[in-house]
C-alpha cells in the first residue's frame, strides 16, 4: 500500500514523479487511511482509502499544495467519521452534487445526451424552454414542486393556449424523466424526488384536446389562393432587392422572402409535404430532369421521393432559376436561419385577406382529403403521403415506382388549379433523361 510518510509540506514537495505511466502512493503516518498519489506528471492528490461495505474505495480529498497536510488530515478525519457511521461519502457527494443541478443544466446534459435528435426537435425543446420556463432555468429541479407545475400548467393554458400548456409540460416531464435517470445513487436509484409533472396525471388536469381535423375546403379555395396572388403581387411591387451573404446559403439580389414563403405554402398543398419537410427541401434532392423530388430520413426513417406535377415543375424551375450557384436550400431563411422558419406573419397575412383561418398542417390535411375525394387508391396514397405499410401483407408485394405515383400527384394538382380558379400551367418541355439540370424561364 506504498510508504508510510509524515506528511509535511516539505516532504511531500520533495517526493519524486512516478515512473511513466504509473502512480506512486504514500500512506500518512498519523492519520490512518490518509494518502497521497503522485502521478507520472508530479500532480499530487490526496485520497481516503478506506472499505466501504467490504469494497475498497479511494475518495479525493484535493490537491497539494493547494491543500496543506493539516487541512487534508482534517477532512479526512471528517470522511472516516461518515464511513464509521454507515455513510458512503463519495455517495453523499454525488447525492449533494445532484440535487444542486439546475434545470437549465439538466437541460444542457439532455441535449447532449439526446444529439442524435433531429434539428427540429431539439429546436422545438428549446423553444418552449425559452418560452415557458425561462424563469425555471437557474432553479434546482428538487425545488420545482408539484404545486408549481400545476400553477404553470394553468397559466400557460390562459396566456398562450391550453394546446401549448399541454404540450410545454410534456416537454418538461421529458427533460426531468432524462434527469432522474442521470442522476443516481451508488445502487441505482435516482435521488430526486418523483416527476412532478406526474400531479396533472394523477388529478386528471391535463387539457383535452380534441384532434385538428380542419382543413380548406372547396368553397374557400378560390378566395386563399387569391389571397397568395395577391400578396405575391404586392411583394413583387414594393420589392427593392437586396443581397447579403448568409454561410453557404448566399441570397441574391432577386431573392424575395415573401414569394419563398408563398411558394412553401404551395409546394405542401401540392404535396402533401410535413412542413419541416419541405422547408429542409435542398436543391441537391430536387431533380428538374427526372421531375421529382426526395426526401430523405423523413419520420418513418425512410427516403420519400415524389414526382413532381407540371405547375410544381414551373414553380421549382422558376426559383432554380433565380438560385445562386452555391445556394443550398429551395426556400432559404432570414438572417442566421439556413431554411425556412415558422413563417407565421405570412401564414396570418393570406387569413387575414381571404377569411380563411388556417395553419400550415391544414395543407397537408386538404391535399390528403382532395386526394381521397378523387378515389386515388389506397396504396399510391400512401405512398404520395409517405404512410408505412407494414402491417398490410398485400402492400408488401407491391413495389409503386415512382412514375406510377405521377397521374396521381397530377390528378391532385388538376382538381387543386380547377377549384382554385387558376388555369392550369402551359404543357412543360422536359429535360432530356440524363441531362443536368438547367435553368429555366417560367413556363419554358
């Protein structure tokens, strides 16, 4: 157990760097269990090392010289007092240390453990963190009692939406479920008190929801997509072009963000796209000379590629067009944000204009339901919307090639310009197969 050594602060200054790779170890002479490590750099620790429940163990006292031997002797002393009542310290410790983590760092500690997360959703964790607990964060998370939750339960349901209430306390249940099992005793068990969040569950006060299922009917059609038109054209009109270099996703002088925003909007109804989808769209995953689209590692962990119909061809060819070289995303964001984010003031705007209330999932929701007003079959729509078939034996002898997928996607796109009043785009010249994509005027 090494060399027994009063310990001095001369003597311990004196004593030599272990051998490389190695580590020296000095037993005090007057405190028993008292020792100091030296490694092969010369850094000297001192440690306890006692038998705690028939295991040995080494506790870390500190540092010499910034602890002098009369201070080491004395916490060790207090140590050995722990071990000889029963107490594990080194358990104590991390007892200690955890019921100080704050939820600001549990929530550090889940996102890193959590990384493999997409973008989004650790965007959206953020999010409500910022938004709902922002007061929270320097809190130690064994002081945020069930009467607390339920209190911030209810007035989140008040000031921003018993939907957003919900949805802030699931996030926050997450985070302290993560943190309970982060944080646990010498045998397991987690040292902070049960998940408060539990208390909505356990009384009920969960807000019912009842699932959205609107969506923009026929009738409202004409009157949103004049709504577009009409902001497009206004857009276009008091647009003085400007330029600035934001990463790899440069904006050139033609970039529009309104008209990006209406072609986004677009581009899911006629689609059926997941908005993150289809704001994470790259021009790299949009082939102009095959007409398709492709969306990769979307929910169901699967590539989606869709073909694209004619007025999407002229849409997609249009923004190709006016796309720098080096440009990454079809509808790039502002100012730091790569793509498209949470374009509300728009999406606000076309309801303000056309009467008609609506959010951007409800797109998704009128491409599926016209989708299924026109009796396409149950298993291309599934492929257009990207659905799994894994329990539906006769789906998996089926394989629905992409250009099987194309009079369908058309079928909608027809129905969609018809109802809408628009006359349907001019007959499209495609590219030759095999040829680079290039660009074109609208409507080449």
């Amino acid at each position: 157990m090494g060399n027994r050594l009063n310990f001095t602060k001369a003597a311990l200054a004196a004593l030599p760097a272990a051998r490389s790779g190695k580590r020296d170890y000095y037993n005090d002479t007057r405190v028993l269990g008292l020792q100091i490590q030296v490694t092969d750099k010369g850094v000297k620790t001192y440690y306890v090392y006692k038998r705690i429940h028939g295991q040995p163990k080494r506790i870390k006292i500190g540092r010499f010289p910034d602890l002098s031997p009369a201070l080491a002797r004395d916490q060790a002393q207090v140590c050995l007092s722990q071990i000889a009542q029963g107490i594990d310290p080194m358990a104590l410790k991390r007892k200690e240390r955890a019921k100080s983590v704050t939820l600001e760092t549990a929530f550090k500690d889940f996102k890193v453990a959590r990384s493999s997360l997409k973008p989004k959703t650790l965007y959206d964790y953020q999010r409500v963190m910022d938004l709902a607990f922002s007061d929270w964060m320097k809190t130690e998370l064994v002081k945020i009692t069930k009467d607390k939750v339920a209190r911030r339960h209810q007035r989140l349901g008040r000031e921003r939406g018993e939907a957003y209430a919900n949805l802030a306390l699931r996030v926050f249940r997450t985070v302290y479920n993560f943190a309970r099992t982060r944080y646990e005793d010498e045998v397991g068990n987690s040292i902070l008190p049960e998940n408060p969040v539990n208390r909505l569950s356990d009384t009920r006060a969960w807000f019912k929801q009842k699932r959205r299922n609107t969506v923009i009917t026929r009738a409202e059609l004409p009157a949103w997509f004049r709504a577009v038109k009409t902001i497009r054209a206004e857009a276009q009109f008091s647009y003085k072009g400007f330029s600035y270099k934001g990463g790899s996703n440069y904006k050139p002088a033609s970039y529009n963000y309104k008209e990006t925003i209406l072609d986004y909007l677009l581009l899911i109804l006629f689609t059926g796209l997941r908005r993150q989808e289809a704001a994470q769209l790259t021009w790299s995953n949009v082939d102009l000379a095959n007409q398709t689209l492709k969306v990769p590692d979307t929910k169901n962990g699967e590539d989606h590629i869709l073909p694209i119909s004619d007025y999407l061809y002229d849409l997609l060819a249009a923004r190709y067009k006016q796309a720098e070289d080096d440009a990454v995303y079809v509808f790039p964001g502002e100012k730091d944000n790569p793509y498209l984010i949470e374009p509300r003031s728009v999406v606000k705007k076309i309801a303000d204009l056309s009467g008609v209330p609506f959010t951007i999932h409800d797109l998704r929701r009128t491409f599926i339901t016209v989708a299924e007003s026109l009796d396409i079959p149950a298993y291309a729509l599934k492929r257009l919307l990207n659905h799994k078939m894994t329990n539906d034996v006769t789906a998996g002898y089926i394989i629905t090639d992409v250009e099987r997928l194309r009079k369908p996607m058309q079928k909608v796109t027809d129905f969609l310009l018809s109802v809408a009043e628009i006359k349907p785009s001019a007959a499209v010249v495609p590219l030759h197969q095999g040829d680079k994509p290039r660009r074109l005027d609208h409507g080449q």
